[in-house]
C-alpha cells in the first residue's frame, strides 16, 4: 500500500483504520471518501480505487 496511486491522506486514514480495527477496517474505506473538486493538489481529498479495496480485503480477511 506504501506505494500505491492513492492520496497521501487516504493512505494515512487506511493504514489508521487497519491498525486499530483490522478486518473491520473495511468498513470504513466508503466512508473515507471525499471530493471537494478536481484540484489534484487539494489535500483534503480522499479515494480509495477499488482495485486497492480488493486487494486489502483479500489480505484483511484471511487473517
């Protein structure tokens, strides 16, 4: 995940949500969500693409 196409800030908040929820981390990863507009340079922007959300769920759920 460290060098995925994501967002600095979505990867701090995954990363969060996994070291404290695990598995149930999942749960969360629609509601990091967030787009104020198309400026690739707003920080306060969050996504997840869902090749990522598959890839953390596979690995997330076999434990």
């Amino acid at each position: 995940m460290l060098h995925t196409n994501m967002r600095y800030l979505t990867k701090e908040r995954a990363y969060a949500a996994i070291h404290h929820d695990g598995p149930r981390a999942l749960l969360s990863f629609d509601a990091m969500e967030h787009a104020s507009s198309s400026d690739m340079e707003d920080c306060s922007d969050s996504h997840m693409p869902a090749s990522i959300r598959s890839v953390l769920s596979e690995i997330l759920l076999r434990s």
